[in-house]
C-alpha cells in the first residue's frame, strides 16, 4: 500500500521535512527565509512545494492575494474609485 504524502504540513513536521529545528524554523520565520504559511481550517499549513523551492534555493512569488504589491490592475480600480468620489 503506497503512503501518501502530506502537501500541508504543520510547523514542526515543516522544520523536521527541511532537516532544522523548530527553533531555527521560527528565526528563518522572522527573518523572512521561510515562506509564509497558509491558513486553512484556522490552521496555519506550509506548503511542501513551496518549501522545496526554498531546499532549491528558488524564491516562490508572493501569491498574488499577499503580494502588496501595486500593479496596473490596483492603479485602475484606485483611479476608477478616486473618479466616483
């Protein structure tokens, strides 16, 4: 019977799948390294993929739900909200 791997893993099984403590995974947390968690179920998940991209040494994009950061879609819906006021 094949086992199946978690996609979402909590923090310590997320410090134990890169090979670091939890209390490294919390100071690479603070210090930005970690990728942010997801929250489902009010739990907070860290995505396996992401972490591999981090174990790969490639930055994952913000999702575009946190990314914070203005694009030309942001600029329009201001400038149409700035327009009606």
């Amino acid at each position: 019977m094949q086992q199946l791997q978690p996609r979402g893993l909590r923090r310590a099984a997320a410090a134990a799948y890169l090979g670091i403590s939890t209390s490294q995974f919390d100071k690479e947390r603070v210090a930005g390294t970690i990728p942010p968690p997801r929250m489902m179920f009010g739990v907070q998940i860290w995505d396996r993929v992401d972490l591999d991209l981090l174990f790969d040494g490639k930055v994952s994009e913000p999702s575009a739900a946190n990314d914070n950061v203005s694009n030309a879609w942001d600029e329009h819906w201001q400038g149409t909200a700035n327009r009606d006021t």
